[in-house]
C-alpha cells in the first residue's frame, strides 16, 4: 500500500503517530535526529511529502517506509496533561502551550490529571504547585477522586461538549 493509501485509510488525520517498518532515521531538531520505528509528526496540507516534528516545528521529509498512521485527538485530557507537564517539568510556565491546557472547558478535569500526573513524577510535583495554585488543584482532586483515569477523561469530553453548546 501507498503512504498516501494509508493516509486516506486513517481519516487524513492532521497530526498522527507515523509507524514505520524498520527503524528509520527520523529528525527531531536541526540536525538531530535517530532511528526510530515510530514517531508523531504533524501532517502538512501540501500533502505527505513532509512533515513537522511537534517538538520543533521544523519541516522533514516523510520516510518511504510507512506502515501505519495513528490519529491523535489532540483534544483528548491525558494527551494534553501529558503536554502541560512536559511544559511545567522544564519550567516554560508561560505560553500558549500550557494555557492551552485549561481553556478548552474542562479546567476542572485538567486539574486533577495534572495532580495524578505528579503522583508519578518528583519533577512534576516539585514544579505543579508554582503554576497552579495548590488549593485549586486539591479542590478538583477530591472531586474526582471516585474516577478511573479512563472515566475522568470521558467526563472532561462531556465537560467540553456541554462548554460548547
């Protein structure tokens, strides 16, 4: 199958996982790059000739060797809780990136993931409470606390639905 197959056969999604068949060079900066088997990769509108590393949004050409794309929701609450704590572990506490986190209606929700998150990571513990009032995160955790990970993350999606109507 074509790469452009695959595409079309995985929604033409606009950011994805990319998997690739044996591992392959794959740029992540300016010039650095390793061999990797899959990686995430915006998609451009000229089509799959390239693509842009998230990290760097720097332009790559798409390797020959795709196996599978793998849409991501960039809306779903542990994929954007995994971004804030990224943001918040290398202390960029201001940006788009991380204030993005919390203006899609369901603050509430992002507030406890982020505090779940910290449970599993000392960086992310030490740095949280200087971002995010720790009042504000403990109000949120005990009202959650009856939630799985999975049902926190569906009732943030209702969160967001019942925001936009």
């Amino acid at each position: 199958m074509t790469t452009q197959t695959l595409y079309e056969e995985a929604g033409s999604p606009r950011r994805a996982v990319v998997k690739l068949s044996t591992p392959t060079m794959v740029y992540t900066g300016k010039r650095r790059g390793s061999k990797k088997t899959e990686f995430e990769a915006f998609i451009t509108k000229d089509g799959l000739g390239y693509y842009f590393n998230p990290n760097s949004f720097r332009a790559f050409y798409m390797p020959d060797n795709v196996t599978e794309f793998v849409p991501i929701d960039t809306m779903d609450l542990w994929y954007r809780a995994r971004k804030a704590a990224e943001h918040i572990k290398a202390d960029r506490t201001h940006g788009r990136e991380l204030d993005g986190a919390f203006e899609n209606g369901d603050s509430d929700e992002m507030c406890a993931a982020l505090h779940r998150l910290s449970l599993r990571s000392k960086k992310l513990a030490e740095t949280l409470y200087k971002v995010v009032p720790e009042k504000n995160i403990l109000e949120h955790v005990e009202k959650f606390s009856n939630l799985t990970d999975k049902e926190l993350a569906k009732h943030a999606k209702q969160s967001r639905e019942e925001g936009r109507s």
